[in-house]
C-alpha cells in the first residue's frame, strides 16, 4: 500500500492547523457591527476600534452590540465610561438602532 500525498499540508489542502498567512486590515467606519464577536473579544475590538476612529478623525462613532441580554451592551459601556477619549455616549435614535447600538461622541487630537 503506497501513502496517499494528495491529503498533505501544502497541496491545495487544509489540515486546519494553519496560521493565517497575514493580517486582514478593514478600512475603518462610523459604525462597527459587534455582533461578530464574542463577550471576551468586545472590549478589546472596541478599544481598537476607537483608537482607529480617533486617528481617523471620527468626532463620533456608532457601537452596534444588539439589543439581546444586555451582554455586549454592559461591556461597551463599562469600558466607555472610563475611556479617556470620549466626551460622551447613549442610545442611538430609533432609526440609528436604538438601544441595540450606543453613539459615542470622541473627543479630538491635536
């Protein structure tokens, strides 16, 4: 019996243990949708992400996390309430989410 390569790391087929080959960078908007990620990944996605919409010039920014439990919600502004670079934030209007999304006023950089 003769081994089979054609099921080989390396010939067009995956063994799911590869790394990615690189990273991804997303041009960066006035809303980020959170339902993609995960109660453990929101803090950090939105740190992130507000970084980015500073160094942007974004003055204010939409958070999506749904309207669901409140999970996403209670991080968001949790970590928003300390953030020293937001002026302020609350509900966005209905036609905006509501309270599935949170606008967040960000204060500039000279």
């Amino acid at each position: 019996m003769t081994k089979d390569d054609s099921r080989e790391p390396g010939n067009g087929e995956s063994d799911g243990n590869e790394a990615f080959p690189e990273e991804i960078v997303l041009p960066i908007e006035e809303r980020i949708d959170l339902h993609f990620f995960g109660p453990r990944e929101v803090r950090s996605v939105v740190e992130s992400y507000l970084e980015a919409a500073i160094e942007e010039g974004f003055t204010e920014v939409r958070l999506i996390h749904g309207r669901g439990i409140g999970v996403q919600r209670k991080i968001v502004r949790s970590l928003l309430a300390g953030h020293p670079d937001v002026i302020d934030y609350g509900d966005a209007p209905p036609d905006r989410g509501g309270w599935g999304a949170t606008v967040v006023r960000l204060r500039t950089r000279k």
